[in-house]
C-alpha cells in the first residue's frame, strides 16, 4: 500500500468493495482531490493494444490512462451511483483531476461514476455495491417480505374462512339428514299401512268361505242376468218374440164361405 502524505486529505481504508479512498478531514465542493495517472497508452501502438486490465482510463480515441501503478493513488477510489465526486478530464494536456461534487464529511468513502461502458461491462455482471444501489436492493428486499407476509395472511385468512365453512355445513348437514330421514320413515310407515290393510282383506276374505260364497253367487247371478239381456228380443223384432198385432187381427175375422155357403151362392148353383 503506498505511503500517503499527512497533508493530503484522504487515506486508503477498508470498503465494502475492499480497498477504499477515505476522507480525512473536510473537503469542500469543487476542490481537487486527487490525479489519476499512469502510462500513456496509444491505440495506434500494437503493443498498447495488448494491455488490458480494470484500471484503464480513456481519454480520447487516441489516448488511455493505464493506472494499473501503486502510484496511482485515485485507482483507489470506487465507483458510485450517487457520487461525491467526478472525474475532470482535460484532453488537450491528457491529464484526469478528481474533484469534489459537493461538501464531503470526514471519514466519507469517495467516490465518483465510473461511466456506462465500464459499470456494463465490469460491474453490472456482479451487481454494484455503493450506497445507493445496496439501500434501493434493501428496500426492494423489504417490500419483497412484505408482499410474502401480505399473501401469507391472506391465504390464512382464505383457509380459516373455508374451514368455518365446512363447520358451518358439517353442522347443517345432520339437520338436512335428519329431515330427509323422517320423510324416508313416514313415506314407508304409509307403504306398510297400506301392505298391512290389503293383507288384512285378503285374510278375511280366505278365512270366510260363507263370504266367499255370497261374492261368488252375486257375480255369478250378475253375469246371467247381463247375457239374458242380451239374448232377449225386442217386441218390435222382425222374425223374433210374438207377432205383432195388425189391422186385421183387430177387425172381427170373416167367417168361410166353404164352411157355411150364404143364400146367393146356394141360389146361383
């Protein structure tokens, strides 16, 4: 770790990343912090192009800062969402000044934006762990617990709301047997009143053959009497019963002149 002067407002401690860059005292907004420096590499160098590792600052197209070196006392410093610092590039003297963004307290991290391309490549696979990235996953956790205690109660609720149901029908559920019982008995005790009462003609009926009888005799004189009826002609029957009386049955007959041949035949002969 390299020797920092007592002058200087910082110190190198530990991060939550691992190392850090500290404030020692109190730094004003706007004031300079620290340089990042280190080897210039040039892209059109094929040997530049070779270099590759987390600590290299781009300039321009042209220009990029390797701050790989103990020196370097800015590699030090981490990156953050919500910085307290910034990076001053200024390309025509190829130079990077880290400066304050705002009023930083004693014994506050520093830190500055690393910029889109590096947090893409570098750090979104891992997930950034400044401030304000760890409070926003916290209170994402948080409402993640809440809404998994929220379900939990609501679905205790669900399932105590179903069991009072089925209490509610388990004790309703005798009555209605109890009813459909009754009518079960009173519709039998019917049948076996009705069974009883026709067992109980039937057994007179065969226990009483002088009763038998009777029945048997006035069915019997029934039938004869209806076949008589039909059997019966009518007065006015043609070919059937006694002759009709005509005209002439009610006239006085004449009697035979055979028999007793009058005055005129016996004078003519």
């Amino acid at each position: 770790m390299p020797e920092i002067s007592p002058n200087k407002p910082y110190r190198i401690g530990r991060s939550k990343t691992g190392l850090g860059l500290f404030a020692t005292r109190k730094i004003k907004k706007g004031s300079k912090i620290v340089r990042y420096f280190g080897p210039m590499l040039d892209s059109r160098n094929k040997k530049h192009q070779n270099v590759d590792n987390k600590y290299l600052f781009e300039i321009s197209n042209r220009w990029t800062i390797d701050g790989s070196v103990r020196k370097n006392i800015a590699r030090y410093i981490n990156h953050a969402c919500r910085p307290n610092a910034e990076s001053d590039v200024n390309k025509r003297k190829r130079r990077v000044i880290i400066r304050a963004v705002k009023t930083i307290q004693p014994g506050e991290e520093i830190n500055y934006d690393y910029g889109t391309d590096y947090f893409k490549i570098f750090l979104k696979p891992i997930g950034c762990k400044c401030d304000h990235c760890e409070k926003r996953r916290a209170k994402k956790e948080a409402e993640k617990r809440a809404d998994a205690r929220a379900e939990k109660q609501r679905l205790k609720l669900k399932a105590e709301k179903k069991a009072a149901k089925d209490v509610a029908r388990a004790v309703a559920k005798p009555a209605k047997t109890k009813a459909v019982k009754t009518k079960a008995v009173k519709a039998k005790a019917v049948k076996t009143k009705a069974a009883t009462t026709k067992s109980l003609k039937t057994k007179s009926l065969t226990t009483n053959p002088l009763k038998v009888k009777s029945t048997r005799t006035k069915a019997a004189t029934a039938k004869t009497a209806s076949k008589l009826a039909r059997g019966k002609a009518s007065p006015h029957a043609r070919g059937g019963g006694q002759p009709t009386r005509t005209k002439a049955s009610r006239t006085r007959p004449l009697k035979s002149s055979a028999a007793a041949p009058g005055p005129e035949r016996a004078s003519a002969t």
